[in-house]
C-alpha cells in the first residue's frame, strides 16, 4: 500500500521522432491522415469562445452573489447583485442558443460535404 501513494517520476521530454513536428501533422493524425477541414476549425474555435462565454457567466454570478453577500442591507448594492445576475441568466440564455445553432449550422455544413 505504501508504494501506491509514491508519486513516480515521469519523463516528459521529446522523443527524436517528436522533434520536428508541427501543428499540420498532429492535425492530420487527428483527423484520420486528412488535413482538418475549415467548417472542423472554425467550429471548434466557435465552440471554443463560446465555452469561454461560460466561465465569464460564472464568474458574474459569483461577482454578484458577493456583492448580494456583503451588501448588509444596502438596497442599492442588493439591486445591483439582483441586475447583475439576472444580466448573466439573460446573457447564458443567448450563449446556449448561439450554441445550439453554431453546433446545427457547423454540423449540417459537415454533413452537406460530405465529410463524415
């Protein structure tokens, strides 16, 4: 048991086959000896920006429920928290259906040429 929680030394430098290779060739091992497609590109950095939309919808909500948590009464700092989240809520719903019609609109294009 008590070897189990030894951490192990991993090596993590380049193999002489790594060395060289460029974003061009891991893309094409990715996608199946192909080189990736533009409606495969500009859909993963659309889904990319959108994810980040995510985080920064989270991180309001917390700004707002500390500003809520320290208001101590104050209705003017109570409505803000109130208007901040609810500007969050509004804007997450405009992120999920800017998502939902990326991923539609990416997923038909893929389709109609025939990719997969």
């Amino acid at each position: 048991i008590m070897l189990l929680s030894v951490p192990v030394a991993v090596s993590a430098r380049p193999t002489f086959k790594d060395v060289g290779r460029n974003f061009v060739d891991t893309g094409v091992e990715v996608y199946g000896g192909q080189p990736p497609s533009l409606e495969n590109t500009v859909g993963a950095i659309i889904k990319s920006g959108l994810g980040l939309l995510g985080i920064v919808f989270i991180a309001l909500i917390v700004y707002a429920g500390y500003l809520w948590m320290t208001a101590r009464g104050e209705d003017k700092q109570v409505s803000k928290a109130k208007e901040t989240i609810t500007s969050a809520i509004i804007g997450l719903a405009i992120t999920l259906g800017a998502y939902a019609i990326t991923d539609f609109v990416v997923d038909s294009l893929i389709s109609a040429t025939g990719i997969k």
